[in-house]
C-alpha cells in the first residue's frame, strides 16, 4: 500500500494525471521489492543482536564454572528474561535443551538450532563446537574462547550499523526533499509548472528527472551498504 501510495503521488506531482501510475508500475514494484529487503535486513540485524546474547550468556557460564548443557539452560532463562516473546531464538533454543535432556549429544542439538538459522556465525560456532568437543581436551575452554570471538565479531557489526544509522536517516530525509521542493510549488505557484504537464517534452523531462532521481536513491543505498560491510 504504501508503494502504491508513493506512486501516485509521484504521478500526480510530476505528471499531473492518475495515467502516469502506468509509467510508474517499475517503481511500485521496485519499491516493494526494496520494502521486503530492508525487512529482511531489519530481521537479520536483530537476530545477530539476540545471537550475541545467547553467545554472552554461554561464556558467562562457562566461565561460572558450569557445563555446556546447563550453560544453554541458563541461557534460555536469561533470553526469555531479556526478551519475552520478542525472542527470536528462544523456539529454538527451548528444542535444543529438550534434545540435550532427551539424551542427544549438546553439539548434535546445536547442528539442528544451526540448520533453523544458516547465518555464518551460527554455522561457525556449530562446526568448531563439535570440533572441538571431539578434540576433547580443553573442550570447555575452547568453546568458551570460540563464543566470545563470535560474540565480539557481532558486537563489532552493530557498533558499524549504529555509526551508519545517522547517515541512513540523512539519505531518507535527502530523498524527501526533491519531492518536498515540487510539493510547494505545486501548491504554492501551479502555473510554474504548467508547461510540463500534459505535452511529449514535459513528460519526457519529468521521465528523465525520476530516472535521474532513482539513479541517486540508489547510489545512495549503494553507498551506505558499501559502508556498513567495509
């Protein structure tokens, strides 16, 4: 709706007519595919950021001097303290502690928690778990080490999200205002903008400008995603 929303104020401020919506079906549909994309980045950015608990959770333990599987239990405990049903992880986790009671090896249930979410991080943590815990000795220390290399990893990739939030939020506002601009005078002065309605120039102009628009929307994006993965 919102797509649809956008697009036909864009065809009503740059070509005066509902018509332009048909010039325009490349950007509804561009714009949803966008919309899904930075829900599933929201999604992403919020996993690693509970991921990271859990990992904490689990060498705050280890390093209490508990096991593994009672490490995960805590850690179950304190993600539903800190989260409630916001948790992401916590379905997943709570299977993973059933396995582990249910006599599955703690490494085989993380292979399975692993496989409901194939993010690096989880992957990694999964194959030097049960690397490790087929090494044997220093299993709990190397575990230890291993979930708070991740956890630091993790905490790095939301300091950079965090640094490139404000610039996110500029480039919105930068994106506003080309439309802002032709609003007001639009409102303000209608005549102005007369001789670009309704004629093959005008209309051609107007095509070349949001062509040129999208263009710097997207380097802008560009950009921004360059930034944050650098």
């Amino acid at each position: 709706m919102e797509s649809i929303a956008v697009s036909a104020l864009l065809a009503w401020l740059c070509f005066d007519s509902i018509y332009g919506l048909l010039s325009l079906l490349p950007v509804i549909v561009l714009n949803h595919l966008r919309h899904q994309k930075d829900a599933r980045e929201a999604f992403d950015e919020e996993f690693r950021k509970q991921y990271r608990e859990l990992l904490m959770s689990l060498v705050a333990g280890l390093q209490g001097g508990i096991s593994v599987e009672k490490s995960f239990l805590s850690a179950e405990k304190e993600m539903t303290t800190l989260y409630g049903k916001e948790c992401l992880l916590l379905e997943e986790l709570h299977r993973l502690n059933t396995n582990v009671a249910l006599s599955m090896p703690v490494e085989n249930a993380f292979f399975d928690f692993a496989k409901v979410y194939p993010y690096e991080e989880v992957e990694d943590f999964a194959s030097i778990f049960s690397f490790a815990k087929r090494l044997g000795a220093n299993y709990t220390t190397n575990i230890r080490r291993t979930a708070a290399a991740l956890g630091e990893g993790l905490e790095l990739k939301q300091e950079i999200s965090a640094i490139t939030a404000e610039k996110r939020m500029e480039l919105k506002i930068m994106c506003m205002m080309p439309l802002g601009i032709l609003f007001y005078i639009r409102m303000g002065s209608p005549d102005y903008l007369e001789t670009l309605y309704h004629n093959p120039a005008g209309v051609l102009v107007m095509i070349l400008a949001l062509g040129l628009y999208a263009a710097s929307l997207g380097l802008g994006r560009f950009i921004l995603r360059k930034g944050g993965a650098g």
